[in-house]
C-alpha cells in the first residue's frame, strides 16, 4: 500500500477530485469495469522532454512515453511507459476496451502521438 500521495503512479480525476488511486495499472482496469473507456493518446517523449523531465526528478526519470486514458464519464488519469511500443501494445490488448487505432501523428520535433478510440469519426 502507498504511503503517501507520491506512492501513487495511477491518480484517476473527475471534476477536480480525486476518484482512484493505484500504484499500479490495476487501478486503470478497476476503474474501466466502472466507465467505459473513451480515448487514449499515447506520447512517445522527445530527448529533450525526457531531459527537462531529468532536470525536474533527477536521474530517475527513465520513461519513454506518456499514456493519457479518458474515460465515458469524463474522469481522466495518466501513466508513464519505459516503452512506447509496450504502451501501445497493452492498450491494443485491451480488447474489451473496443478501441481502434485512428492516428499517428509524427511532429516535426520528433514526437510521436498515437490516438486510439471508441468514438466514429
């Protein structure tokens, strides 16, 4: 169990407070049982995101990519991934999610942004 609010890798938000907390993606797939997924853009970091990251926790900071999760009843959480290809992997294994791949976006500076969707569009 987490000690203290900086325990916590998984915080779920709706309106401005706090509905889950986990230390582990657990708490994502807990929280989908009850609100439908709805969107989730994965953010493959720059070199220099992850270093400003550094500059900003020290050298622990070692992620590759962020994961942003909306869910139907508009709460929202984050997580980060060591991989961006394992990040997106775990998502397209969520089958139940019923989410397809609907853009990759390739920024000039290098970032790489891979929506995926329940909505038509």
């Amino acid at each position: 169990m987490a000690e203290n609010e900086h325990d916590y890798r998984i915080v779920i938000w709706r309106r401005h407070e706090i509905v889950k907390r986990s230390s582990n993606l657990r708490g994502i797939l807990d929280y989908a049982r009850k609100s439908e997924v709805v969107r989730v853009h994965i953010v493959k970091l720059t070199k220099e995101t992850k270093d400003a990251y550094r500059k900003m926790y020290g050298e622990k900071f070692v992620y590759d990519a962020m994961m942003f999760v909306t869910f139907a009843n508009r709460a929202h959480c984050a997580a980060k991934w060591q991989s961006f290809n394992v990040a997106c992997h775990w998502v397209e294994n969520r089958r139940s999610w019923g989410l397809r791949k609907v853009v990759d976006r390739f920024l000039p500076d290098g970032q790489i942004i891979v929506e995926y969707t329940t909505e038509d569009s």
